[in-house]
C-alpha cells in the first residue's frame, strides 16, 4: 500500500520550508536525513498538505510527485556543472525555470519546475535509493538558493568553523584546501568547532551579517542547525609561505562572487547577490591567507581575523 501524502518543515537559516510528498512506495522524507536537525513544527495555519496550499511564512515548498512532466512550453538555456554532475536549465513561459539535474554518472535523477521567485517548487524523481536522494537534495539546495536570494540570504561554497562565539567561513577553489584549514584550526586553536564543511548560509539580520550550517555540507556529515555572528570570510590559496592580506572592496567582491550560489543569468537573483554582497563587504572584513597546510597558517590566520596575537607570539618563540 502506497503512504499517505506527507508534510514535513524545516527551518534554515531561520527561513521555513516545507517539503510534501505525494504517495509513493519509493519517496519519502527519509531520502533528505541531513534536514533532520533543522525539523520545525509547522504553526496552526500551516497544517495542510502543502501540495494544494501555499501557507504564508514559508520560503518555499517542494511537493514531490513523480508523475509530473515537463512543461511544453520552454526553452533551452544553459547547462551547467554543478561538480556532482550536469544540471540543464530551461525557461519557462510563465517567467519560472525548469532544471534536470543529473549525477555524476550522466543519469536524471530529478525534474524540478519552480516559479520564476522559487518560492513554488515541483519535482519528479527518477531512479534507485541512491538517485533519488541525490536529486531531491539538489533540488532542495537549488531553491532554497535561488528563494533565499530574495531575502538577503546567501547559500556559499565555503568550510566554516566557529570560534570565540564568532563564524569564520574559508572560501577557495575546489581542492584548495578550505577543510584542510578549518581542521588546522580545530587541531591547533583551541575553542574551535566546525560549524558546516561545504555550503554554510550567510544571512544579512538588521544590517549585520550572520552565518548559519545548513543541511549541505560535501562529504563531511556536519549538519548543524547552529549560527554566530560572521567575524571575517578568508579565501585560501596555496603559497609557497604563510602571508594574510585584507582585500579592498573591489577585490573583496570578486573573490566572493564565485563562493555564491546564483544564476547570473538571471537579472534580479544576480541584482540580489550583488546588493547582499554590498552589505557583507561594507561590513565584514574579507582577507586572503597564502599558505601551506600547516600549524603556522592556521594561527597567523587565526591572530589576524580573531586577534589572537597571544598564540601566534606563542608559535614563533
């Protein structure tokens, strides 16, 4: 027997979402287990099944159906590499988008249609376990991106730690060494903690930058419904010694702008990054660290954005 239409709240960065799926023998909430730390009870006015309703308060919801099919009228515009494999981009007539998204493997695992503001998704999954839970977290991750540009919210590609009740994200190119450097300051400074190790959420609260862990976070299973205040963002770049430099506003945009998931493409989500940007830099300072992975690199990082003279003296001594 098929299960009942089912209705599940998360909230992420303190934006509620809610995700429903209609009866189905293979889909079902135990596909997303790192949203479990971020369940919400859904308040009175949002206890219906989400699949005909759109309550107020929400980001977005995502019903789950796989009898759903692609819409006739749209247009090809893009595919792009997501690292985990190929995602296809179409336009739609009423101004929403179409994606597949497909694995590394070159299979569709998930047809995902939304609005044009992504605040109403509907997805069909394809495939084994395995498939299905791949394309309906990047389904997931994808709207609440694209919604969450709409309030001031950014989705990064960054390891973060959190230390002396503040949240450091380090932002590099894949394979730079961001985890490398988060786990040098868990091993060396002490007080700090790994708060997410691949995509953390920054959030512009009454002008003030905060970040957040989120249910996405690469091969590390750090999902952590936790936030701080955001201290400093560090780009990594390997060097062949250890030197840190604060980077001037125009510098500073552009090392962030690739950290941000966007479609730049799209004139107001990219509109949206922009302006969130503009508040993080005028607020938040943002610094290259040139380093090897090692001890020294991690204190000079962390004296320099946490003021943590003490222990880099310490060091050299």
């Amino acid at each position: 027997m098929s299960n009942p239409t089912s209705s599940h709240y998360f909230k992420i960065a303190g934006h509620k979402v809610g995700i429903s799926f209609a009866p189905s023998q293979q889909n079902s909430i135990a596909l997303l287990p790192s949203f479990e730390p971020f369940r919400t009870e859904p308040a009175g006015e949002e206890c219906q099944h989400l699949a005909t309703a759109q309550p107020e308060g929400l980001l977005l919801t995502l019903h789950v159906d796989d009898s759903l099919r692609p819409a006739k009228d749209r247009q090809l515009l893009r595919t792009f590499d997501t690292g985990n494999g190929d995602t296809v981009v179409y336009t739609l007539g009423d101004g929403g988008y179409q994606f597949v998204i497909r694995d590394i493997a070159d299979r569709d695992c998930c047809l995902l249609i939304t609005n044009a503001d992504f605040s109403e998704c509907r997805c069909a999954l394809n495939g084994d376990y395995a498939m299905r839970a791949f394309g309906l977290n990047d389904a997931m991750m994808l709207a609440y991106a694209f919604a969450a540009s709409f309030h001031q919210t950014l989705l990064t590609h960054a390891s973060c730690v959190a230390y002396g009740g503040k949240g450091y994200p380090f932002i590099a190119k894949s394979g730079t060494g961001k985890s490398t450097h988060s786990s040098l300051w868990m091993k060396h400074i002490e007080g700090t903690e790994l708060m997410n190790d691949d995509n953390p959420v920054v959030r512009i609260e009454d002008g003030t930058p905060r970040i957040y862990g989120s249910p996405w976070s690469g091969k590390t299973p750090c999902y952590r419904n936790i936030s701080r205040p955001l201290g400093a963002v560090v780009q990594i770049e390997r060097g062949a010694a250890n030197s840190i430099e604060r980077l001037n506003p125009i510098q500073a945009l552009a090392v962030l702008l690739p950290a941000c998931s966007t479609m730049k493409w799209d004139k107001t989500v990219y509109d949206n990054l922009c302006t969130t940007l503009a508040t993080l830099i005028s607020t938040t300072p943002v610094y290259t660290l040139h380093c090897l992975p090692d001890e020294e690199a991690a204190r000079l990082c962390n004296a320099t954005v946490a003021g943590r003279q003490g222990g880099l003296r310490a060091l050299r001594s």
